[in-house]
C-alpha cells in the first residue's frame, strides 16, 4: 500500500517572477487557498497517511500554513467567526505533515533524495507543489490504484501539443490498457523533432525506493539539475514502469497563464462565487466585442 507521499516544493519560480521573489510559487492565491493546499488536499482523498513537503531557503510561508495559529483561532473565535475558524483549524489537522530543506537548487531529481529517510524504504507518491489536478478521482489516486494493481513504478502523463513537448518529459510508450502505456523511453525536455511523442510527464509519480540510489549516480543534465527523468530512465533499464494517462483538468502554476486559469475555473466551481464571476467575465467579453 502507497501510504506516504513527497511533495517538492524548492524550486525557485523563476517562470512567476517577479511575485516569487518575496513568495514562494505555492503559496500562490488560488480563489483563497495557496496552490499547495489543494495538492495536500488531493493527496489526503487519495488515502495518504502522511507528507514530507521537500522546501528550500524563502519557504518558510509553507510551513506556517499547515501549522495551528492559535492567535488566529482564539480571534475568530472570540469574534463569533465560526465558519473561518472551523476552515482555518482543519487546514492544521489535514494529515501529518513533515518537513526537510533542500540546501542548493539542483532539481527534482535532488529533491527527491532528500525523502530517503522518510519513506523508508517504501513505495512512495510523489506530488509536485505547483500542479493542480482538479478530476473526480484524486490524480494520485488514479496511479496508486495502477501501482498496487500491479506492483510497478507509475507516472501521470497527459497529452500535450507537439510545439510544447520541450517543457516536459516525455515518453515512448506501447499502450496495454486503456490509457496505460507501458514505457519504453523516457526524454528530458526534447525538440519538436527529437520527441518520441507528444505525451508528456505531468507531475503525478508512484515510485519506489530503488530510486534513491540510481539518483545518487544521475549526473546532472540539462540547466545543470539532476533530472528525474534521467533517473528514472536508467530505472527502466532494470524494472518496469507504466504511464497512466490522467483523467482531469491540470493547471500548471508554474505558469502566468495556468494561474489565471486555474483562479477562473476554481471561482466557477464556488457556488458562491459562481454567479458574479460569470456576470463580470460577460460584461468583459461584452467590452471587448464594442472595441
């Protein structure tokens, strides 16, 4: 059973600057939670019983979050905001969250080695902090039920446009099952010419502890990072790993334009946002076509 996962959370947001100078891109509001929640929220439906969250230096925020703020609770409280107190209490009480630094930038592939200790020599669920998946099945979900079913590494893919392939992993994959692939090739980042295909790794992984010491030896790859992709195609070499297609909408924060639209489509599934944003959205396209 997949009971532990590991969410990365150093990177440095460079793609949001310059908002992620003085905030770190999972702290980005989305509606009125940070991005990282809805990723530990994702990750506590799936069943996981507790999370090492992998931060660096400025991600301190992260931390704060997830803590109690009894100074907070005790003014709600006292003021008779029950419904903001009962919101903020649960967000301390999510699941077990733990905590360790990553001391230098040097990719995901790095980060990842700091979990060692923690999942202690178990499988493990790996959820970026900066991907929002939003399905009617947890994403994570979706792979732990592949990886349990047949006792293999999984990873999330999704299909991309081929001018983007150069942003992603990407896979060569036989399909065995609907919408699961058994992999072949992993690329780090390829050209539209060089891709094997237009599938992409999106930032969802079941992986298990082998991992660790292959990315010890992985030399650094492309901008000088440790890439997981790299690791994990010499992990190929020795075991299987399966690719599930994700079913859901992902919204990557990461970048300027999957922040606005993942703000857009979280209002309009608040039901007490729902009616104002699609009057004001109107009345924008409504402006726009009497230019």
């Amino acid at each position: 059973m997949i009971r532990k996962a590991v969410i990365p959370a150093a990177g440095l947001g460079t793609r949001m600057l310059p908002i992620t100078k003085s905030m770190p891109k999972e702290m980005l509001p989305i509606v009125d939670r940070p991005v990282i929640h809805y990723v530990v929220e994702e990750a506590v439906k799936a069943g996981i019983e507790d999370i090492l969250i992998i931060t660096g230096k400025g991600k301190r925020a992260i931390e704060d979050y997830f803590d109690r703020s009894f100074e907070l609770e005790y003014y709600l409280k006292e003021r008779g905001k029950l419904e903001a107190l009962r919101e903020v209490e649960e967000i301390g009480e999510m699941v077990d969250i733990y905590y360790v630094r990553q001391k230098k930038p040097l990719g995901l592939g790095d980060a990842i080695l700091y979990a060692e200790k923690h999942v202690n020599g178990e499988p493990f669920a790996v959820l970026l902090g900066d991907d929002i998946i939003i399905s009617k099945k947890p994403a994570i979900k979706q792979l732990i039920e592949v990886a349990e079913r047949k006792n293999t590494p999984v990873i999330g893919v999704e299909s991309v446009p081929r001018e983007l392939v150069s942003r992603y992993g990407i896979i060569e994959g036989e399909l065995i099952e609907n919408d699961l692939y058994r992999i072949k090739r992993l690329v780090e980042k390829p050209s539209p010419k060089e891709a094997p295909s237009n599938i992409a790794i999106i930032g969802r992984y079941i992986l298990i502890p082998e991992i660790f010491d292959i990315l010890r030896e992985t030399p650094p790859g492309r901008d000088g990072e440790i890439q997981l992709t790299d690791a994990l195609q010499i992990l190929l070499n020795k075991n299987e790993i399966l690719a599930k297609r994700i079913e859901g909408e992902r919204y990557d924060i990461g970048s300027k334009f999957g922040f606005v639209m993942a703000n857009l489509k979280l209002s309009l599934r608040r039901e007490e946002l729902r009616n104002e944003v699609l009057k004001y959205l109107k009345s924008i396209l409504k402006e726009i076509s009497n230019e």
